[in-house]
C-alpha cells in the first residue's frame, strides 16, 4: 500500500475519526442502497452461496444484503482494524441460512477461491494497482461468477460546495494525487481492463445518486479529515478560510447535490 489514501485507511485511526468513517459509510450505504438492490432480486444472486465484500468498511453493506439472502456464506475484508471490529460487533450473523463474517486484510490474504460473487464498492479508487486486484479477483472466482464493481465518477459529481476556494483545492488535490501515482480515474479503462482479465460485461450502469440528510454532516467532518492526507499542505490561513466557509455553507443546506455512481457487473469467462 503505497498512496496516501491507503496509509490513512491502514493505520489505526483514533475512536473520534474512526466514528467520522463510521458514520459517513453507513450515511453513503443507506442512500445508494435503494439504487443497487435490482442487483439482489437477479437469479445469479439468489443461486449463489459464497460472496466475498473486498473493503467492506464497516459491513454496513453486507448487512443490508442480509434481507436479500438465504442460503450465503458471505466474507467482509478490509484493512482497517477498527472498522472490522465495528462489523463483527454489530453485524456478524451465524444462522443455519446465512453465515456473515469478517476479517482483517488485504484482499490479497484471502484464501477462499471458489466465490460465486465479488463485491468491490468504492475499492478500486483507492488501489495503487488495479490490474492486480482483477488479476486475484479472476482467480478467486468461479467460472461465470460475478464481481459487482460501483465507482463514484468523479467529474460528474455534484457533492461539493459552490465555493472557487472548494474547487481550487480538489483542483490541486487531484493534481498532487496524479503527480503522485499516475491518473487514478480509471473510468474510461475500466472495461478494456476487465476484457483482460477474462471478464464479459454484462451490465454498465450510471446511477446519479442526492446526497442528502443523513450524509451532510457525515461527509462534513469526512470532508474536515482531507487535509490530513497530507496531499495537499494548507496554510494556515487557507485551512480557517476552507473549514469557516464550509461549515457555513452545510449548516445552511438541506440537500448539497449529487454523486454519479458507475456500477457494473462482470461475469468471468
Ligand atoms: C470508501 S470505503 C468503502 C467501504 C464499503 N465497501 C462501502 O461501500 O461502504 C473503502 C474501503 O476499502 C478498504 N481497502 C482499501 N484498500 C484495501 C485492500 N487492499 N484490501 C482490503 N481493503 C481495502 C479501506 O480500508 C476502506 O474501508
């Protein structure tokens, strides 16, 4: 793991930012949800018994798939120590119809090979290398077995405020992250990627998503945590400037736009 963003989800964070994540995952979780679950009313999803949830946070999501399932055995596995703790205490389930699990890793330690489906939400964003993710992933599933992929689009996002001060920031951000690992907006490769790793396509999907209630003050103090990547050092004048127009801002809004989602489903060949 060499990015940034990989080192702040892989150290430890204290119990006050690990609440911020905590929140904010089951804030995204509880709206993008309603747009995903056609995908769990399909036959392959009813036919299958073993899923695997790479990064699944706080296993907020796995857990609303709980409704959706019988007959599962389902493995959460993320990196963050904290946030698996979360998932095993408030949503581990051992019942004769569904087993859900979860365990602390890198996807790459997982040894189970005979998934039926993978699910990678809002993962590849944060992987220095995707080809090795669908490289493990084409061989930690069955033959036909399905990987849900959803990725935010990132130039079709409505999430932030209208303020130039904002958008110079992600501006820079956004450069200093390309500077430092390549472009990561890995949208247009996404499908000649998969081609590549002996998965068809069959579903390709832009949802556009609003981002309300519940998340405003979540993603507010995620928002409040960026800074602490580290990739893009503000002065101190910039830093008062950027949390007082914020905070400003969020207090005085109902609904701050909205986020575009990609989701596809590929099957391996
Ligand atoms: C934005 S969160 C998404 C959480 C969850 N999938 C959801 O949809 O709410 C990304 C998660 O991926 C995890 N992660 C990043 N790299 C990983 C890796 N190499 N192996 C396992 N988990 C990883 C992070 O720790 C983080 O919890």
């Amino acid at each position: 793991m060499t990015d940034n963003t990989d080192e702040f989800f892989s150290r430890k964070l204290d119990d006050s930012r690990q609440s911020v994540l905590i929140d904010l995952l089951k804030a995204q979780v509880d709206i993008t949800f309603f747009h995903e679950r056609w995908m769990y009313t399909t036959d392959w999803w009813r036919n299958a018994t073993n899923v695997l949830d790479v990064g699944c946070g706080t296993g907020y999501y796995a857990h609303k798939l709980s409704s959706f399932s019988t007959h599962k055995h389902i493995v959460g596995v993320d990196l963050q120590e904290g946030l698996i703790a979360e998932a095993r205490k408030h949503h581990a389930i051992e019942s004769e119809s569904l087993k859900l699990e979860f365990k602390v890793g890198d996807y790459e330690s997982v040894e189970r090979n005979s998934n039926d489906v993978i699910i990678a939400r809002l993962l590849l964003q944060h992987l220095a290398d995707v080809s090795l993710f669908l490289n493990w992933a084409a061989n930690s599933l069955q033959k036909n077995g399905k990987m849900i992929i959803v990725e935010p689009i990132d130039n079709e996002a409505y999430f932030f405020p209208p303020f130039d001060f904002y958008w110079e920031f992600l501006r820079r951000f956004r450069e200093a992250e390309i500077e430092a690992k390549g472009d990561r907006d890995i949208q247009d490769q996404l499908e000649v990627l998969l081609r590549r790793h002996s998965f068809t396509i069959e579903e390709n999907r832009k949802t556009v998503v609003p981002s309300i209630g519940p998340v405003k003050e979540s993603m507010f103090k995620a928002i409040s945590l960026v800074p602490e990547l580290k990739v893009v050092p503000l002065s101190e004048d910039e830093e008062i400037r950027y949390h007082q127009e914020l905070t400003d801002w969020y207090h005085n809004q109902d609904s701050y736009g909205h986020l575009t989602l990609r989701t596809i489903i590929a099957s391996k060949i």
